[in-house]
C-alpha cells in the first residue's frame, strides 16, 4: 500500500504523502511496501482466527462536508470498526484506510488521517498503510469516503457468535453519543427538508443539531473487554444500520427471539428531534437509528444483576433493555 | 461484517443478501458475524508477517458504466489486490468487499460479487466478508465504488522488498492486458473528448476501444510463485498509478537508479492509440500507464538468462526491460 493512486495530483500527493509518513512516524508504524505487513505473534495462540471488517462512515461525511469538521470522521470509522470485531471476541491488531474524493482535498485527507492515527495509538492499533484515489465524475463535487478495514484476532474457543443464548437471558445495553455511523441520509433529508439546519441548537440544549450528529461513534473495547473477563458474555451486537432489532436478531439463535423495552432508557435529545421534525414513524426510527444503544451485551440473569452492581465506574453504564424470550 | 448498510433499501437489500449467500456458499465460504473470520494455520509459519492491501478498481468503474460490462471489475481489484501483496512474497489468505453506489443496482453488486467470488476460488482467496453501502450526493448518479481488503502472509525470513538488489541486476517484465486499474481518468478524457468512442474500433485490431480498456487486470501469482521457488528473486513491482518508474523506484535501495530499455517490448495497442489520440507527452505516458508491463521482478544476471531460457511456458512470458545501476 502506497498512498498513491493514478488518478491523483502528484505534487499534491506527494506533499501530502510526506505528512502522513511524518504522522505515522510518530505513531510508531509506517508506509509499508506494496502491502502494509504486521508481525503476528502465534505463541499466544493455539487456534487463532482472524476476524476482519470493512467498513465506511457512510453519509455522515457528508454532514461534516456541510459543517467543515473532518477530524472525527476518521475516528467515528476507526471505532465503529473496532466494536464489529470486538463483538466477535477479537482483538484489534491493525488497520488499513482508503479514502477517495472527488478532487484530493490535503487539508481533508490529513485531517481524517490523523483522526485515525490518534485513535489508534489510544486503541493501540496500528495504522499499516492505506491508498488514496482522486475520482472525479464518481464522487460528487467535494464529496469523499472513507473505509477502513481491520483486523482483529481471537482465540477460536473464544470466538463469540451469540450460540448460547437462551430463553430468560438479560439483554444489557451501553449508551451511544449520537446517531453514531448510520441514519445519516435520514437525518440529512429531515434537517434539509425542514425550517431547521445544522446550527440551530436542539431545544433545551446548547449543542447545535450539527455537532450533534457528528458525536462521535464511541468505541466499547474496553466495555467488551470487561465482559468477556468478568460476565461470560454470550453475544454482542452492535448497533449500526439496521438499529436494535435488525443487529441483535443477528446474533439470536433459531427459536428465540427479542422482547425490548421500549422507552426504558433515555435517549439522546437529537433521536426525539428527528423523531418530530421529520414526523417518522417509530418503527423507522427503531430500524435506522441506534436510539441511544451503541452496543448490547446478552447475559445469564445471574451475571446481569452483576453488571448492574459492580461494572467499573470508568466505563460507560450499562442498563437493563430487553430479554430473549421463546419464540411464540 | 454484514452486508448491511442504514442507507441502503431494505427489501432490495435482503434480495441482495440472499444472492450474495448462496453465491458465497457455493464457493464455501459464508457472511460471517460483525465481523469475517479466517481459521489462520500457525503450524506452518515461525515468524508470520500478515501482508495487507486496500484498493479500488479507481474509475475503470466509469468505463464499465459507459459500456455497462461489469462482470470484469470485481476481478480486475481482486487481481490487483492479490498482486500487490504476492509482491511482498506474501500468499493471499482471505479478501473482504465494500461497494458504495449512489442507489443500490441489485445487478451491479451481484456481477461485481460474482466475479470476485468466481475469482477468488481460482486464486485460493476466499470472500470473508462485505459491505454494501448506498450512498446517494456522495456518489455521482448511477457511479459506484469497489474496494477490496485482502489479506495475506509470509514468513518473516521470505519477505521481500528488494533490499537485496545492487548494480548490474536484470529488470524482467510479464506483460499486462492493458491499462488493468489504473490511468483512467486520463483515458477517459482522451475517449470523451475526441472523435473517438468507446465503441470505435482499434486501428489493425478487431477490439472496440470500450474492450480494450476493460481488459482484465492479469493476476501474477503464479509467475511470483515460480520466481520465487527458482530464481530468487530479489524485488517485485507491481506496476500501478505512477506507471514504471513510480513503482520500481519503490523498491531499489537508495544509491542505485534504474535504466529502461524503453522502447524494446511491444506495448498492447491501446496505450499507442491514447498517446496519439490525446497527444500525451511521453514523460505523462510513462508515469500515468503501465505500457504494456505489468509486473516488474528484479533478478541477479545469472537468473535472470535462466528465465529467459527456462521459465514454463503456460506461464506469462518474461521479457528484459531493463537494469539496476549505481546512482550518477
């Protein structure tokens, strides 16, 4: 992997070549060849399996196209990238990026770029290398995309895929910050189509719509960590495109299925926005949007009452949003 | 990893999911959770360097569009994707799919999927994983983007990145089909804004321009593997945007340059047809396109004859492009 694409500008990509090698520098990690290579140590493991997830930010780019604030894009991809696999019981090992724009934008593509880095040194995973492509008369005018893919491993005895999931077990979920990666052409179409726009503030609040849908997508690492060390945690589900239904019937066995406690947890204040300006119906607003639940956790009762009393105050608050339940 | 997107349509969504399944099962290999995984083998490996590579097929998409061919695209990334890390020494393991497209083309992602997977199973590289995303105003109308992540290994004592090479070494070159994946921005301007037409016969030839630039990129893994196994070789170039000298130069140590026999192959007659139709400096020809060269191996003199001489015939056929010399 190079950074180098036919279709770039070379001047302005060597240019922007040298900061990124500077950038990944201080990072510890650098270019690569024509491959980014990572030295994977096998002694911890008998039976590996690497777990691995391509995915993009989606249309929230485009809101941060609107506002002019990159700088979260590249960790909102790099977190949302990191629960998918951490949601299979991995662990994060590194990452690559492709970002392809319409005409390269320097300021843009390091800014994402060292969104990604900083989040990765704080994750301790390390960028290995990535491509940039300038695509005119694909991407719109100033439009671009960002994908990342990442790989992860875990031990195959550990791997998680919700198989033992059974009737009664406590459904657990973590708080998001926003709309996280999903709902954002939704979202954009309610803000556009209305009297609203992206710097009115959100009634009784002083975030401004905005910076409400660029919160950031919260990474659970340490979350997940805390449960598979403690709560023999039988699956996890995040909760992208498809909501909390369409994410955890993913990781219910055959024969089961989801009872949600609709309304027994506080969302964010931009959900009920969207709710009433756009005058969604609620079951779409349940299929498009995480509602405040960025992760859920499936527990044995028995180790839910636990969660509830003594998961560590330094990590996000788990709360009580459902059950599985036979299937009727 | 899912096959799942907020912004794509449910239901031609599903319709998809179902396709890509039974395809991807045919070929035994399956969706997977959040997150693809890959039973990885460390028996055979002492120190393993996982070799990785993200890439898309740049905008060879907009001519498959223009001519609405696109069976080839999915193999033209996968054999780019393979290449570049097979020039690493690495052996491919597993590769993962994201296609962006401004409105979900049920039969677009089906043929870009289908010769991935097609591909894939002649390469040995199985389809772990994807993500479909539809992203209307990012996207120009009807444009989509394909990316693939692949991942690969070699032990740590076979990596290759042409530390090895010194003065006097022998440049062979295996022929390409074509542009593969890169120059077409500029390809497609000289198309569009000439007399000529993608469906414009090539003067002397029976292929349609259209044909022409869609030809497939070549997959060299067989021919690095020979290379490898006899001839010991020193570096691999895979040949991509910055044409030879961009992509050669990457992997000569500092104190040595290159010398091109240009000139002395016979280049595919589509670059002869570019180069006069939009009067395209030499200099720009060299560093947009591959020439008719698409990988570059770097041998000591001796092996280099015995290629010359020995290497099998149903392989593609090595020829001398040029040597490594010590710097001015």
């Amino acid at each position: 992997m190079d950074y180098r694409s036919a279709g770039v500008n070379i001047s302005k990509n060597d240019r922007l070549i040298a900061r990124i090698k500077k950038m990944m520098g201080k990072a510890g990690s650098s270019i690569g060849h024509f491959g980014g290579a990572f030295s994977f140590s096998t002694k911890d493991y008998k039976e590996p399996l690497l777990v691995s997830s391509i995915d993009s930010a989606g249309t929230k780019t485009a809101v941060a196209i609107a506002v002019n604030k990159h700088d979260g894009i590249g960790r909102d991809i790099l977190h949302h990238s990191i629960n998918d696999i951490a949601c299979c019981g991995a662990e994060p090992l590194y990452f690559l990026d492709y970002i392809a724009m319409s005409n390269l934008d320097e300021e843009i593509a390091a800014s994402l770029i060292q969104g990604m880095i900083e989040s990765g040194q704080r994750w301790d995973v390390k960028l290995a290398g990535g491509e940039l492509a300038e695509m005119p008369g694909v991407y719109q005018q100033n439009e671009y995309d960002l994908v990342i893919s990442i790989n992860g491993v875990v031990e195959k005895s550990e791997y998680i895929n919700g198989s033992g999931i059974k009737n009664d077990d406590i459904l657990i979920g973590f708080p998001s910050a926003g709309l996280h990666t999903n709902g954002y052409s939704l979202a954009r179409k309610v803000v556009e189509q209305t009297e609203y726009s992206y710097s009115t503030l959100i009634p009784g609040q002083d975030t401004n719509i905005g910076d409400a849908l660029l919160a950031e997508h919260r990474c659970y690492l340490d979350e997940i960590r805390e449960l598979k060390q403690n709560y023999r945690v039988k699956g996890l589900a995040h909760i992208t495109g498809g909501g909390l239904p369409g994410n955890v019937s993913r990781i219910v066995p055959s024969g089961f299925e989801i009872e949600f406690d609709w309304g027994s947890w506080i969302e964010p204040p931009v959900f009920n926005l969207l709710r009433e300006a756009g005058e969604i119906p609620e079951d779409d607003m349940r299929s498009t949007f995480n509602l405040g639940v960025g992760l859920v956790a499936v527990l044995n009762p028995d180790f839910a009452k636990e969660v509830f009393n003594n998961f560590p105050k330094h990590l996000y608050k788990p709360f009580a949003i459902g059950r599985v339940v036979n299937k009727g």
